[in-house]
C-alpha cells in the first residue's frame, strides 16, 4: 500500500519545525505501517532468541516496497 503525504509543516520563530498537520486518514495509513513494522520487528526478536536472525534493515525494504512503485 503506498501512501501518498501531503503534510503541513509548521515552525517557530528561529525557524525550528514544532508541528505537523496530516489529513486523519493519512496519518491512520501511517499509523498502520508503524504498528506493521513493529510487529515484524517484535517477531524477528522472538526468531533471534532461537538463532536465527533477519535484519531490521531487510523487513524495513520488504515491509515499504509498495512504497517505491
């Protein structure tokens, strides 16, 4: 699923930026992938402790290449 952002990026008077508005259902797609990516992180641990290993680095570009189509 990609998810297309149109974000409005809000700064302070240096300059710093302090907020961010999202439209809800494109901060609900983004929640979505962080709560999949936690779970595939959460399982690659519990595969670790019976040694075997998948890099975080792995699951991160199989979890988003929808993203890059």
């Amino acid at each position: 699923m990609k998810i297309k952002i149109n974000a409005q990026i809000f700064y302070d008077e240096e300059g710093n930026k302090v907020g961010v508005k999202l439209k809800l259902k494109e901060f609900e797609a983004l929640m979505e992938k962080l709560e999949d990516a936690l779970d595939v992180y959460t399982a690659n641990l519990r595969t670790q402790k019976k040694g075997k290993t998948i890099s975080f680095e792995k699951i991160k570009k199989e979890l988003f290449a929808d993203d890059k189509k």
